[in-house]
C-alpha cells in the first residue's frame, strides 16, 4: 500500500504538483524496488515495464513516485493523459458520477452521458456528414468493432493493413499489427483475410521521399487490384500518423490518394486515431492534416483522461448496417468512463490544447533538430504537434537501425528523472508524448536531459 497524501488543490491540468524535476533517491528508488519485487512475485513477466518506478501522484508534466522522486513526464501513459493526470473538470465529473452510480450497462438501461459522448464525436470526427457513433473499453475492441461494421455494410471479406501498422492485441488486431516480437510471437495462427501493404514511410523508401507517396499508392492499388481484387476488400485500416510503427508520418499525398481510391471502389476507409487523435497532433484528429474525411473512426487513449473508453464513429448508413444486437460490450460506455471523456473534451476545446500541441512543437522541433545536427546517430527528426520522434541509425549515411543507442539513451533519460519512451519496427526511435498541458519550463528541462544523454553515447 502506498501512504495516505493530502488533499492537493487542483491545479491547471491536474493537482498541484511542483512542476519541477527533482531526483532523491537513485532510479528507481528503493520503496519501488521492493514493490517491483511484489509485481515480479504476482504478475506475469509477458506484462512488460518500461521504467519501474511506481507512482503515487501526477498531474501537469510530473510523476511524483513512491520515493519522492518528481520526472518530467514524456511519455502520457502513452498518449492517454494528454489533458493531463487528474485535470479537474475530469476528476469533477467522475466524483460526481461515482457517488450516483458505477454501472448499468448501457446495453440494459441507458443513461444521458454515453449520448452526450457519441454526439461529441459525431460533432468533432472529420466529415459534415450524418455520422453515429458506439463506445468500448479499449482501442483494440474499436479496431475489431470498425471492422465487423465494414464487413457488414459491404458484405467484403478482405481487409488491407501497412507495414509497420499497430492497432491492438485481440486476435484480429494482432493480425493487423505488423510487428513480431513483442506482439505476435507465438501467438498464431492468425485472423484470415488481412492483407498487408507497404507504407509510405520518407525516410526509408527505396527511391527516396519525393516519390514515396506516388510508388507506394501504385503498390498497394496493383496488388489489391491483382491478388485480392477491389470488390473483395471490405476495408482499409490505416494509422494517420503510425504509433507503435516509429511515428511514421506517410509522405504528403499518400492518404488523400487511398481515400481516393477506396471511394472509387466501395472500399471502407478506417482511420485508426486511437493515438493521434484528440488535439496530439495540433489538430484535433491527425486525419485533418490533409483534409482526409474517413468513412470510419477509431478513437481511445486521451478520449477519457486516463479513464478506459473508446469509440467507433462513422457515416451513418454504415453504422446503421449493422442487426440490432451486433455492437456492444458490458463496459462499453461506463458511466465514469463517459464524464471522464466529457470532461476531457470540454478542457481540450476551453483550454485550446490544439494550439498547445503546436506550440509543444514550436519548442520542441528546433531543439530536436540541432540535436540531429549534433549527433550523426539521429537519422531522423519527425512527427507533428506534440507526437514526435527521432530515428537513430549507425551514423551519417548509414540507415542501418541502431536500437542499442536507442535503449541507452532512454536509460541515461530515466535515470535522470525524465520518462522517455521507445518505439518502431527495429525498436529504434525515440518518441515523445508530453502531456499537452505541460509549461514550457518542464518541457524545456526534458530537452536538456534528452541533450546530455545523447552527449554521453
């Protein structure tokens, strides 16, 4: 059991916390070294930890953990607290809705704010079109749930994935995800008729970036037109910015071009924004970047500040193809989960967190590029807003991936009380998600400790 804290006032995106870097102990300290000796002895080693330091309290850009030691926090529970820990119209709403009830399932007996979220997202998705909307637990089960929605509608079996591609666990959802180890090793067999494509990915396209976007369209139009045939594919998923992937941002013409296509051919678009939506990416969808207008959906982590919830939103005759009782979950929607969303939406649009992820960028991006100029082990600077990345390589003219720099430069980064996280199909960039609403100050810090790590390879 961690020790009972005091009342912490709230603060701008959560308690109020000292919004300052401050190490006591070593990392991590001794009371998390004795609760990761307790999780090793319950908890399965297949349930990894990036840093195992455990937190008793967060809120702006720090984790104050069970030793006392406050790090700057670059990472967001992946993406989830981009409203920051504990902000306080989310805490407001949950406190209140947990005093009146926890559940019903709103499958049994509804309540108003599961509608009040799926109108939010009809509202806020790219597209003026009539939309619905149906909520879940997780971004895994919105993946599958688009997908049965489109096969439905279609009456298609095949669906086309990218290289690089993450879009969750589940079966199906592992079936999409490109990357072996460490989510598909030894998990087979797979789901049937998922198909994969190359991605439009700049920095490692054979010809170069200036004609990534043309060649890998043709690619992926010639081998869906040759081995699967169009009328064949229900659906094509696709990450607007790639997450687990490396934060692949598709060279410029590539999306407006498979939505193209997929209009053309009756072909269900699926925008999985479970990491790049809700204003990580400077808009409030990353899709909008170049004025795609999916037919369908996908949104979690920061829909709910921190709480599981995620969605489904789509044109409406598509939605509505579905029997009645095909859709649903017992936790779909949760009541506490829904405020928290509501709560999250409200401070994003009040507090203008678009233009906070584009300002974290206006810090972040020149700071991330003199580093690049530094160190010839920086491959690559990229990303948009505040989803951004560097991809490290052997050296200067040598793509060869190099996730040895990379995990030593994420441990001299922990181990100075900033949290780092790693990612990409060679396990070879570094990405970095800060809460949106943390102060230039923290985020200013982070960049030193990032700089002096990489001084120290």
């Amino acid at each position: 059991m961690t020790r009972d804290l005091p009342e912490a006032p709230p603060g701008p995106g959560g308690p109020a916390l000292p919004q300052h870097r401050r190490l006591v102990t070593a990392i991590p300290g001794p009371r998390s070294t004795e609760l990761l000796a307790r999780r090793t002895a319950a908890v399965p080693p297949g349930v990894s930890t990036v840093l195992p330091v455990f937190i008793e309290r967060a809120g702006g850009g720090i984790l104050l953990d069970v030793d006392g030691n406050s790090l700057i926090d670059f990472g967001s529970g992946i993406a989830v607290t981009s409203v920051g820990n504990s902000a306080p119209r989310v805490v407001a709403r949950v406190t209140d809705q947990v005093a009146r009830f926890t559940h019903t399932c709103a499958m049994v007996t509804p309540y108003e704010s599961y509608i009040a979220v799926c109108e939010a997202l009809n509202r806020l998705t790219p597209g003026e079109h009539e939309k619905r909307s149906m909520l879940v637990s997780s971004g895994a089960e919105a993946v599958e749930n688009a997908v049965k929605i489109a096969r439905s509608y279609t009456g298609r079996p095949a669906v086309v994935a990218f290289e690089h591609g993450y879009h969750g666990r589940t079966l199906l959802t592992m079936t999409l995800t490109a990357k072996n180890l460490p989510y598909k090793h030894r998990f087979g067999p797979y789901a049937p008729e998922v198909y994969r494509m190359p991605m439009a990915y700049p920095f490692r396209w054979p010809t170069g970036p200036d004609r990534c976007a043309e060649e890998a369209l043709a690619t992926t139009i010639e081998a869906i037109e040759v081995q699967l045939g169009a009328d064949q594919v229900a659906a094509i998923v696709i990450e607007p910015i790639q997450g687990e992937g490396g934060f692949i941002v598709p060279a410029p013409g590539f999306l407006p071009g498979l939505a193209d296509y997929c209009a053309a051919h009756g072909i269900v678009l699926i925008a999985d924004e479970i990491q790049t939506g809700f204003a990580r990416t400077g808009q409030m969808f990353a899709s909008e970047h170049e004025g795609i207008v999916p037919d369908l959906v996908t949104t979690a982590k920061g829909i709910a500040g921190g709480l599981p919830l995620a969605g489904v939103t789509g044109r409406a005759e598509i939605m509505d193809s579905v029997h009645v009782g095909g859709l649903g979950g017992t936790y779909g929607g949760n009541p506490l989960a829904c405020e928290a969303a509501l709560g999250a939406i409200e401070t994003i649009e009040a507090d203008d967190l678009c233009g906070r992820a584009r300002h974290i960028e206006e810090v972040m991006l020149p700071r991330l590029r003199a580093l690049a100029a530094r160190h010839g082990v920086v491959g690559e600077v990229r990303g948009r807003g505040a989803m951004l990345a560097v991809e490290l390589v052997a050296g200067p003219g040598d793509k060869t991936p190099n996730p040895t720099a990379t995990a030593e430069v994420a441990r001299r980064c922990h181990a100075a009380g900033l949290l780092v996280l790693t990612c990409g199909t060679y396990r070879n960039v570094l990405r970095f998600l800060p809460p949106l609403v943390i102060d230039d100050a923290l985020l200013l810090d982070g960049l030193d400790v990032l700089d002096r790590a990489f001084e120290a390879l």
